[in-house]
C-alpha cells in the first residue's frame, strides 16, 4: 500500500518545501477541505456539544429537584457550586495548549474528556453540596484544557478567512447542545425512582456515560496538527498536509512551529490587543453563562411557566442563535470583516436584555431571550475569528487562545454571580444590569481595536512599520483585519 494513502494509520514526514497551493485543482482542494471539515471541525464540535451540556446542565437539574435535595436554595449556594467550575477552569488553561502540542490531541483530548464524563456521573451520587462542590472544581480542571486546546488546532489548518465560519460551526453544534439539553433533561427526569435514583441524578449519569463513549471514539476520530508526522488513523496523505500547511504559510506566514520557550510564550502578553481579545471574551461570557445557568430558572420564576415548560422552552431561543450565528460568521468571511459583525452582535443582545427584564407581557419578554442567546452565543466564534484572523505565530497563537478562553472563564464566574437569588423579586434586573454593561464593554474594545488596525494598516501601506512579526520573520503585505 503507498504509505501516502489516506486508508490506515499514517505516520511520514511532510515535505512542505516541496508542497505549492496550486498543485491541486480548485475542485480536488475543495474536496480536501471538505474532508477536513467533516473530520475536524465534526468531532471536535460533537466533543464541544457534549462539554456544554455537561457544564451548563445544572440549570435543568436545579428546577427538577437538585436545589431542594442538596440544599442549594440557602443563601447563594446554587451560585457559588456554579462559578466554583470556573476557579480550576481558568487556573489549569494557560499550560493546556503547550500540553495539547506537545502529547497530540488524540490521547490529551480523549483523555481530558472521559476523565470528565466520569466526574459527571459521580454529580449524579453525590448527597450533599459540599460533594457537589468538590466535584464541580474537579470537573473544571479536566475541561480546562479541551476548549483553548480545540481552538488553537483549529486554527492551525485553516487560514484566516476560512476560519469565521468553522469556529460558527463548531459553536453551532455546541449552541444545539444548549438547545437540546432542557429537553434530553426533561426526559430523563422522568426515570425518577428508577434504580433508587432521583430523576435529576439520572441528567449526570446518563450523560456522563455518554460523555465518556464520546471522549473514547475521540481518540480514534480526532486529528493531529497539520505538520506532524504522529499517526492518525483513515486522514489526508503526508502530501495532502504538506499542502495545507502551505497554504497556511502563505495566508500568514505562521506554519513554522518553533521550539517551545517559555519566555517566547509568556512575552505575547505585552501585546495589549490580546488582553482586549480576552476583555470581549469575559464580556460576551458574562453574558452567555448567566443565561445557560439561569434561563430555565428565570422563565420558571420570573416569567410564571411551570418546570416542565422552563426546559422545554430554553430549547427555541439557542435553536435560533445556532441559525444566526452561522449566517452572521459566514458574512463575516465572505466580505472579510470582524469588528462590525461583532458590532451587530452586541446591539443584538442590548435589544434583548431590556425586552427580558421589563416589557409587561411575559410572551413579549421571552421573545427577548432569542435576541440574546443569538448575540451572545454568536459573538464567542465572531471574537474568537478576530483574534484569530489577527495574530501571527504559534506559540502567540497557542498563548492567545488560552488567555481568551481563560478570560471568558472569568466572565464565566461574573455570569455565576449576576442573576442572584435574592434578586429575584425585582426581576433580576441588578443582573441584567451587569448583562448591559458587558455588552457596552464588547463594543468599546471592539472599537478601540479597529481604530488600532486602520492606523497601522496606514503605517504599513506607507512602509513604515512590519505587523505582528514578533515571532516570525515579517510578511510585507500582512494588514490586520477590521
């Protein structure tokens, strides 16, 4: 069998220097994109929707019995078991990606994903909040590592322009899982009593079972990073990759992986735009997180719908985020722009927020919920795609992904901490307060770094200045993305 074949394990040398962008035909690099798209972005997406639910299910099993049985509804317990998820989370993401390149992510990704599922059947013994607490900051330790880890080996096969719509998808996928989620939980609540078992505890142990068949056909499905030579079973050909990774060299001039240091890794945090990546992170995550912790509580006590109908009903609004997040990144890529998209996101969601939280008809309010699930939800893959699209380098690209997820997981814990229980009889607006000014903040960084990349795309039409060539030698016609 020619050891360039697709069918099997592969392990051989890519030969880049050999590879041209054109040497196949538009049709054949087609072909090979779809191929990458159904193997890459599919698993890792079914292995995001899978980490969503099993971090966001909390909400569901609150409402069908959790809260009363573990005693979450004293004081500010149910958030503080929420947002301690988020102290590991943040903690353990920084080193991930270095981990992620340097042990593959077949073993490291299914590794981190069965070690989670299983933590997730244990919520489902536990009998008391402290157990439910100590299991939350396990389970934050082992996710920590997937969602910076997926989004840099994303990155590393797709040039800048490819990339708004695969982060969408993926994200959709992940958005479907939120939409699902009250219903899978609806249904499994009716094995109450099955095996001595509330119908809560049957949400962790089914989907903790699931979470692991999952993380171990990832091991046989996830692929590598394009230029190494590890095995990966049934994938392109050493020629096919070396293409890739061409391509990608000429888009950005970043393929070249160099020797890890850790003073080359860290030295991207001087780059004040990373931190404002991160700033749109935390602010769009305040905004995602307080919504898929408490929407299902907010219908059920705010807006008057019974427990059932609270599940059921989370289902319609992240259904149509998943459509418009895809439409919105799509653009994005085709006519080649990241802020205003992002732009558009935001005012979306400063729709949403007032509409929720103080029209006078409950039905009205709801409607209110699309709007935000669509903007927050979309903004993640649209931040994500501008940071992308506006780095060069590996290992600033490895360190830019980590500081924005673990920046997120920061707003992660604020979108714990906003909708509090005893705000409950004003509405939460102190909450939906905090939900306004992330929004504002979104916007504000957003301008800030357009106007930075018009002023140095200025400077580098007149050549007076390199861009983002810290790390890599400089690629005179890189011009940063708007």
């Amino acid at each position: 069998m020619d050891s360039d074949s697709s069918s099997g394990h592969e392990k051989s040398r890519i030969d880049v220097e050999a590879s041209s962008v054109d040497e196949y035909t538009p049709q054949e690099a087609k072909g090979i994109m779809q191929r990458i798209d159904r193997r890459l972005v599919t698993v890792t997406g079914l292995m995001y929707c899978i980490s969503v639910m099993d971090r966001t299910n909390l909400g569901a099993a609150y409402v069908a019995g959790l809260g009363k049985d573990l005693q979450l509804t004293i004081d500010n317990r149910y958030s503080i078991v929420t947002l301690i998820f988020f102290v590991t989370y943040i903690i353990f993401q920084p080193p991930s990606t270095v981990i992620c390149r340097k042990l593959g992510p077949r073993p490291f990704l299914a590794f981190i994903t069965i070690a989670w599922g299983i933590v997730l059947i244990g919520f489902g013994l536990v009998h008391n909040w402290g157990g439910l607490l100590a299991l939350r900051l396990v389970l934050g330790l082992f996710e920590a590592g997937f969602f910076p880890s997926v989004i840099y080996l994303l990155s590393t096969w797709y040039t800048r322009f490819e990339m708004g719509k695969r982060y969408a998808f993926f994200y959709v996928i992940g958005c479907l899982a939120s939409a699902f989620s009250g219903i899978i939980a609806f249904g499994l609540i009716h094995l109450d009593g099955r095996a001595n078992l509330a119908g809560w505890r049957w949400i962790f142990v089914v989907e903790g079972l699931l979470t692991v068949v999952i993380g171990a056909g990832g091991y046989w499905l996830l692929v590598d990073f394009p230029d190494s030579d590890r095995k990966v079973w049934g994938f392109l050909s050493s020629k096919e990759r070396a293409w890739v990774v061409q391509k990608v060299k000429n888009d950005r001039g970043d393929s070249d992986v160099t020797e890890f240091n850790l003073k080359k890794f860290l030295g991207a945090a001087a780059d004040w735009r990373i931190w404002a990546y991160g700033g749109m992170g935390l602010g769009t995550s305040t905004i995602n997180y307080s919504f898929s912790f408490f929407l299902p509580i907010i219908l059920n006590r705010n807006l008057g719908f019974s427990t059932a109908a609270s599940q059921i009903l989370v289902a319609p609004p992240y259904g149509f985020a998943a459509i418009y997040m895809f439409g919105i990144n799509y653009l994005g890529d085709k006519f080649k722009y990241r802020g205003p998209v992002i732009v558009i996101n935001m005012i979306l969601c400063l729709i949403g927020v007032p509409i929720l939280g103080w029209h006078s008809n409950n039905y009205v309010r709801y409607f209110g919920a699309f709007l935000i699930c669509a903007g927050a939800n979309a903004n993640l893959p649209s931040a994500l795609a501008l940071q992308g699209t506006n780095i060069r380098g590996q290992w600033k690209r490895a360190f830019c992904s980590a500081m924005f997820v673990g920046l997120a997981g920061i707003g992660g814990i604020a979108g714990a901490l906003v909708f509090r229980a005893q705000d409950a009889a004003t509405g939460y607006k102190p909450g939906l307060y905090a939900c306004i000014t992330a929004a504002l903040l979104v916007l504000v960084l957003t301008a800030i770094c357009d106007i930075s990349y018009y002023r140095d795309n200025q400077a580098a039409d007149r050549g007076e200045k390199h861009l983002e060539c810290d790390e890599d030698a400089p690629q005179p016609d890189y011009r940063y993305t708007l």
